[in-house]
C-alpha cells in the first residue's frame, strides 16, 4: 500500500456523504474500511489493515477483546467511492465524529483519519504546540 499523506476539507452533502481525495483512495484501494477511531475521529483502513486489526483482535481472548469489537464492528462500514469519489458516511458514524457541515480527511502513513473541521483545527493546535524535534527523537531520525 502506498503511504496516505496530505490533508484534504471538504464539505459533507445533503445525502451524508463526503469526497475522498484520489490519491487516498488509489492507496487505500477498494473496498476499505471506515470505524470509529480515537479523538471522535472516524479511521480509514484499507484491506490489508484491515484484516491485520481483525486478525490481531481474534488473537486476544475474548474476554480482553469483547468491548473494543463492540466498539469497533457494529459501526464500521466497508466502502467504495463513486464514480465521483464520494463515500457516504453512516449516521451512526456523523454522529460519532460530530460530522455536520464540514470534515478534514488526512492522511497518517498507513491510515486516515475522518475529523470535524472544527476539531481537527483544535486538535491540531496541540499538533503544533509539540515540537518536531521531539517527535523526530521518538523515531530516533
């Protein structure tokens, strides 16, 4: 899979759905996998991630593992975009994430997330009260 990368606003249409940047869909590819992810954000998963995060929730014994598929599985959606790059986003999802009016897609290596514009602007404040450096040091680059 290619890296996801960028970030990309854009509005959420009467129907609930949104567009999804080429360039995050050609390295998603089809079908992949919108679900509730940390911060109220929606993740986007892949295939491959996909299968990866169910694989690695099987492993775990059920009773470690009950709540976050209760978390996880009922909402997500497996998706295609149409022929217009458009997703539709369940309501249970909009809901979740606080989606209305207006969403920031990113990407985040070998994910994306979905945010509420406005949550994403404060969210990412805090972003960038972190140094750089620091995160660089994490990473030991």
């Amino acid at each position: 899979m290619n890296s996801l990368t960028g970030e990309y606003r854009h509005g959420v249409d009467s129907k609930g759905r949104i567009f999804m940047p080429s360039r995050l869909l050609k390295a998603l590819g089809e079908p992949f996998y919108i679900f509730k992810g940390p911060n109220h954000s929606l993740s986007i998963y892949g295939q491959e991630q996909w299968d990866q995060l169910r694989d690695k929730l099987a492993e775990l014994p059920k009773a470690q593992s009950r709540e976050l598929r209760r978390t996880l599985f009922p909402t997500a959606q497996d998706c295609t975009a149409d022929t217009q790059g458009r997703v539709m986003l369940s309501a249970a999802l909009r809901e979740y994430a606080g989606i209305e009016k207006n969403v920031v897609v990113i990407g985040a290596g070998d994910y994306g997330e979905i945010w509420n514009e406005g949550a994403w602007d404060s969210h990412s404040r805090t972003l960038d009260e972190t140094p750089v450096e620091t995160a660089m040091d994490l990473l030991d680059l």
